[in-house]
C-alpha cells in the first residue's frame, strides 16, 4: 500500500469521492489520447499503405535527397522539374500561382510586354571559301552557294552542322569519292555534285548563316503596334541603342537571350531598338523601330472597308474605341462598296465585344459582305467564341438557344456550348455573303467557328480560303480538343487535356485533321507570312469578289 493509498483512508468520504471523479477524468483524456493517437498512426499507415509503390518511391526520393544529397536541395528547382512532367502534350501544363495570375491577366487583354513575336527560320550552311584546284572548285561549287546536304551515295545524303560535315570527312578514306548537294538561292537543288576526299577535305570551307527573323504577329494597342511594326516585317538588327551601327544580328535564340539581359533604364522602362522592314536587306525603307515594354490593354480586331482601315485605340477617357488607323497590309486591301473585312487574332480578352463593334461598323457603312481572316488565330476561351458565334448563325434551329458546339470528356458525358440566340439578322441582309481565310496556324476556337457557320449554313467549304505552303500542303491546324484549368488552394493550376471538341450538327471533329481542300475549300499558293501588300490577302479577295458578282446558275 502506498503514500496515496494511505492518505484516502484519512480523508472524509465526500473528499474521498471527489477525487475518484477527478481520476476517472483524467485516465478518460488519456484513454482519449491513447486512442487517437492510434487512429492517427494507423490512418497515417492507411492512407501511406494507399498511395501506391510509385508515390511512396517519389516522396522516398525526395526525402532520401533532401537529407543525403552532399549539397542543399533547391526545392523550387526539384518541384518545378516534377511539374513539368505533367506536359502530358502540347497544351497540358502546370502554373505557379505567380504564373497563373500572369495567363489570367492576360485573360482580361491586359499584357506587360513588348506586344510581338518573332518567327525564327532554322540556319543553315554556306560555302565560304573553295580551295582553287579542289575537286569542288572543278565541279563548279562556289563561294556563297548553300551547303544542304553530304553523303557517301546520292541515296544516303543527309543534312547536318559543319561539325557533322567535317566529322563525316575527316571518317573518310583519302581519294574516296562522297556527294554534296549544294546550289543557289533558297530551293534545294535536285542534283548533287560528286566531290572526292584530299587532305583538305574536298577544298571545301563552311559558314553558319542565318535565316532573317521575322515579326510572326502584332498585338493590337501593344508598344509594337504603336511603334509601327508589322506581322511579316524582317528583323535585321537589333539592340540597346537605335544606332543601327550598334545593332547586331542573330537568331531567335539570341534575340531572346539579348531582351532577357535588357537592364530598365532610369525610369524603370526597357527599350527594344529593332531594325526591320519588308526587305530581307537594308534598304533606304529600312526604319529602326524602338518598343519599350509597358502595361497595355490588348486588342484583337481589326477594320477595313474601301472607306477606310480602323483598329482600336485608346481616347481621351482611355476608353478603347475603333479609330482609322493603318495597323497592317490590309490598309492597301481594294474593296468594293458592298465588302468589309474583319481581322480576328485571338479569343480573348475584349475580342467579342471589338467583334460586334466592327460588325456595327460595317452595317453603319452600307456594307453587307464580310470577309473574316482567322489566319494565325490560334483560338482562345470558349466563352468569347460562343459570343462571336452568336453574331454569325444564318440558319436556326428556332428564336432560343443555339448549340454552337460540345465537349466529350473522358466518362463520356457532354457539355454543350450554346448562344442564347442568334444575331445574324442584326447584321446582315438575305443576300449577304460570308468567306473566311485561314492557315495552318488558324486552330481551336477558330475551327470551332468555323465548324459552326458551316453546321447553320452561313458558308459552305467553299467560301474558306486555306493557305497552300511550298509542299502543297493546305490546311487549317486541326485541334479538336479543349484544356480545364484546375485549381488548388494555393492557386497553382494544371491545365490539361480534359474533353474532345465536336462541331454543333454534324457532330464533326477535325482533331489532327483540319479544314482541307478535300473538303472543298480553296487553296491559295502563298508564303507564310504576308510581304508588305500581303498577296494572300489581294488574291483572296479577288476569287471572293468574282464569286459574290457571279450570278447563281439556274437549271
């Protein structure tokens, strides 16, 4: 018996009781805690038992590293390693919270950057010097000619750097026979000239050349737009000062690499200082253009109609308005008087609100036909395009709402998108006629617009003009698929894959396909990018005024 035992027996009974409900008090919290603390554990073994081997493995990696690595693990580093594993394609990726308030601002139009991008061509090797004597200088090869191709037979010829070109000589046998394939201008030649193996190679030396960058596309109401740089314009130079003598040249890589280095001056601005024009060589057009990045609300439609070109601008309220201005090559564009064309870059931001507002535009002039150009739109948000397509529905399936196309997702359930109605006769008569132009960078939302006016009857395949590229190839990109955002709670996001698209009526997915001219569209023979009067542009227009003044055939 000890102390305690001994003292209750002198206490009065009443005290005595009180202390017994204090003890069954006390072991009730610690049985409490006993038991939850193994509830705990063998949830904790439970829910680390249903990770599965490859998630128990991962978080075994990471803690084995963070704990035995000889150096101290950067963990913005490894997490954003992992992350990036989740580009399950193309279009699935994962964002910082940081980043993701970056895409959802540029949601709203609202960018902090230059306003344009860059189109960079591979480069490629030319012939430099050839040794007088050499095979190469007897078969007719020449300084200045591009190097294309080298190989033991005409059959095996393949490209490759200079490294790889002098790697393949120097495994050569001396006299031993080898082709290389070499030529004038930008077309590859179709023969190639037999050269043999001395000591200096065939007398043959190389240069790295590189292909002009070019200005792929222009923000609307960006400081590139402002600044007078066009889609198609060559870059020649650039640099920190518009001394063009202190300009240099390169490749898109390098381009890149120069901004990210740009130091803001002492206004807290940087500056761009490019030297471009729609030549390939300085001439006396050749203007050095100076963008400084600065917060801007973006555009996305442009106007034009034998009246005028119109963009939208900012006014006196800093309210965007359309404005005459001349952004692009279609300000040389001929129009009759029943003809307006509308530019449409993106799916974002202000761009349904701008769309109507150049369809007001149009009705206000007098003009009943549209010419649309989706080329180099590469679509944007479903909800901006439901609104666009609103405006373009001919035939309706009644006054409610309009399907104007649906999702199909993993488990097989459908979303469709629908307009409440349609606003087709709020800007167009009977007798109107509708064409699109598109490429092969026309995609997403686009497709999906373009599916839509076929499925309601606005246009037939007929009235879509695709650019053909130097291969013969015509296409529009064909993506059929549709990204969700999904969200934690520390406003990080993954964007994947999640739902395949179909058009409204036909039920029709161009995924990995696009709009063709199998399908009965009309293929243009064009570059990629427009020269200074954009031919695609002036030849469209020319097969699309012919067929509005053709009169139908009748039987």
């Amino acid at each position: 018996m000890d102390e305690n035992e001994q003292e209750k027996k002198t206490l009065s009974p009443e005290k005595a009781k009180k202390i017994k409900r204090v003890e069954r008090c006390v072991l009730s919290i610690l049985l409490a805690a006993i038991l939850a603390a193994v509830g705990f554990i063998a949830g904790w073994f439970g829910r680390w038992g249903a990770l599965g081997k490859y998630k128990q493995s991962l978080l075994w990696a990471i803690d084995t590293a963070q704990k035995n690595y000889y150096k101290d693990v950067d963990k913005d580093k490894l997490y954003e390693s992992l992350f990036a594993a989740f580009s399950f394609d193309r279009y699935s990726t994962y964002y910082t919270n940081t980043e993701y308030e970056t895409v959802e601002s540029e949601r709203d139009g609202v960018n902090r950057d230059a306003g344009f991008s860059v189109y960079g061509e591979e480069s490629y090797l030319e012939v430099y010097d050839v040794i007088a004597g050499s095979s190469a200088a007897e078969q007719g090869i020449t300084h200045g000619m591009r190097f294309w191709k080298f190989g033991k037979t005409e059959d095996t010829m393949k490209a490759g750097t200079a490294e790889d070109y002098f790697s393949f000589v120097a495994n050569l046998d001396n006299n031993e026979e080898y082709y290389v394939k070499c030529g004038e201008g930008e077309k590859e030649p179709e023969t190639a000239y037999k050269v043999v193996n001395g000591e200096r190679g065939a007398g043959i030396s190389l240069t790295r050349k590189f292909n002009p960058m070019r200005v792929y596309q222009v923000v609307g109401n960006s400081p590139a737009d402002h600044a007078g740089l066009r889609r198609g314009m060559y870059i020649l130079k650039y640099g920190a000062s518009d001394n063009a003598d202190e300009m240099v040249s390169g490749s898109s890589s390098d381009f890149f690499a120069f901004v990210n280095k740009l130091k803001p001056d002492e206004n807290n601005r940087v500056t761009i200082h490019i030297q471009a024009g729609f030549e390939k060589e300085v001439t006396q057009n050749t203007k050095v253009y100076s963008v400084t990045m600065t917060e801007y609300n973006a555009t996305y439609c442009y106007y034009r109609d034998s009246s005028g070109t119109y963009c939208f601008r900012p006014n006196q309220n800093n309210k965007l308005e359309l404005s005459p201005s001349s952004p692009m090559g279609a300000e040389n564009l001929e129009l009759d008087d029943h003809t307006a064309y509308i530019a449409l870059t993106q799916f974002t931001g202000t761009a349904a609100a701008e769309f109507k507002e150049c369809l007001n535009k149009m009705k206000e002039s007098g003009r009943k036909h549209l010419i649309l150009d989706l080329r180099g739109n590469g679509g944007g948000y479903m909800d901006v395009f439901v609104e666009i397509a609103a405006c373009l529905l001919k035939e309706t399936s009644g006054s409610g709402a309009q399907k104007v196309a649906y999702a199909k997702f993993k488990d097989g359930a459908t979303v469709s998108y629908s307009a409440r109605k349609s606003l087709y006769k709020d800007y167009f008569v009977d007798d109107s006629h509708i064409s699109v132009l598109a490429d092969e960078y026309t995609a997403s939302a686009s497709e999906c617009l373009i599916g839509a006016l076929i499925d309601y009857k606005t246009i037939d395949y007929s009235d879509i003009y695709l650019r053909e590229n130097e291969n013969g190839v015509a296409k529009s990109y064909g993506k059929g698929i549709m990204q969700t955002h999904f969200e934690d709670k520390y406003g990080n996001t993954l964007k994947l894959t999640s739902a395949e698209i179909f058009w409204p009526k036909s039920n029709k997915t161009i995924h990995d396909v696009g709009v063709t001219p199998q399908d009965g569209a009309v293929a243009i023979p064009s570059a990629l990018l427009p020269d200074e009067a954009d031919s695609f542009l002036q030849r469209a227009v020319e097969l699309i005024e012919n067929k509005q003044n053709t009169p139908p055939e009748t039987v």
